[in-house]
C-alpha cells in the first residue's frame, strides 16, 4: 500500500510482471492522474483498484484518466473500483451534453464492472457513461452507492456504520445514476444500483424518514 500507487503501477508493472493475470492496487494518496501506459498489460483479466484513504485524494482527482489501464489490457475481463470515502464536494449537477466522451478509446473484453463508492463527481460520472457506451462486450455494471466499507451479508452480520447523514446523502449518488447514467444502458446490460443496506441502516431519527429506492438489489 502507497500513494500514487495507481500511477506506479501504470509505469512499473508492466515490464516487471509481464504475464499478471490479477492486480490489485491499495492506494492511500493519489494527487497525479493516472498517465497513459507505455507498456500493455496483455494477460491482465482482473483489476482492482481501492482507493482506501478518499480523504487524502485530490478532490479534483480525474477519474476518466484510469482508462489508460482499459486501453493497456486488452485482455481484460472484470474491473472493480473502491472508493472508500466520498468527497461531498464539488458534486455534478450540470447538463449531460457536458460530460466529456472518449469514442477513441474502444474495450473490447470487459464484461463484469463493479463501482462501490460512486458518487457524482464529474469524472466518476464519465467513467461510468464510458465503460457502458465503449466496453462492447459488457454483461454487468454494479453501482454502490454505499461508501467502500464491510458490507453485510444479510445472515446475522451487520455493515460497517454509517452516519445518518451519509445515509441520506447516498440518495444523490443513486439519482444521478438515473439521471447521467441509466439512459446509456444497453439491453444486453444488466445495471445493478445498490443503495446502503436497509436491514443496517434504516433511518430512525426524528423527522428523517428512510429513503428505499425501486432498484434490483
């Protein structure tokens, strides 16, 4: 686990580990955006990045510049992004027509994307309408709008805590992915947007009412 891990790997990893299969990358610091690969990861089927420290990270922190990792591995299958906390900050509420669209940058293996963590900045927003409009042979696009922590398995385990106000505050996660993202959902795409767990964090505070969204579990 490092800072700038993300942009270490990018740089170093390729050369060194030529035939990786799975990385995972921990980062607790990120303030450069990712660079563009100079090396290809060929036989990389399974990325997991965990940006665990989301306090520490450039609020400003590009999210669209991780596609040098899609364009690096041809061969890859399966991404998932952690982000551990949510900036509050800066969250996007413009027009659809300025999102930034990347058509050059065509994937074609992914079929399992996982997003925990999302939160409606504007990078992250990009990324997502680009995994689903250029990853041509997705199946699955999971969006948690829970931040990045233990999640319980509904048999007796409880979730990680969270403050009321970070349960409420999910709701604008989850309705910008109506709003930016559902409409670029294929029909071979199954989208699965999950909201804090109900069972761990029901809201009972006077005057707080639970927020339930009509989405697949």
């Amino acid at each position: 686990m490092q800072s700038c891990a993300i942009s270490y790997a990018i740089d170093n990893l390729p050369s060194r580990a030529q035939n990786l299969e799975t990385l995972t990358i921990y980062s607790t610091c990120e303030r450069v955006n990712a660079p563009m690969a100079s090396i290809k990861f060929l036989h990389l089927k399974f990325l997991s990045i965990l940006l665990v420290s989301g306090s520490n990270f450039d609020r400003d922190y590009d999210y669209l510049s991780l596609l040098p990792f899609f364009d690096a591995s041809p061969s890859l299958e399966t991404f998932r992004l952690f982000v551990a906390e949510q900036s509050m900050s800066d969250w996007f509420e413009g027009d659809r027509s300025s999102l930034r669209r990347m058509p050059q940058h065509c994937h074609g293996n992914p079929k399992s994307v996982k997003i925990v963590g999302f939160f409606p900045q504007k990078s992250m927003v990009e990324l997502t309408c680009h995994i689903l409009e250029n990853a041509t042979s997705l199946e699955s696009l999971t969006v948690d709008a829970s931040p990045a922590n233990y999640r319980c398995s509904g048999r007796g385990r409880k979730c990680c805590p969270l403050e009321a106000t970070a349960i409420v505050k999910a709701r604008k996660p989850v309705l910008a992915v109506k709003k930016y993202i559902e409409g670029n959902v294929s029909s071979t795409v199954k989208l699965n947007v999950r909201e804090p767990c109900r069972r761990c964090h029901r809201l009972v505070k006077s005057g707080v009412k639970p927020f339930y969204l009509m989405f697949n579990d």
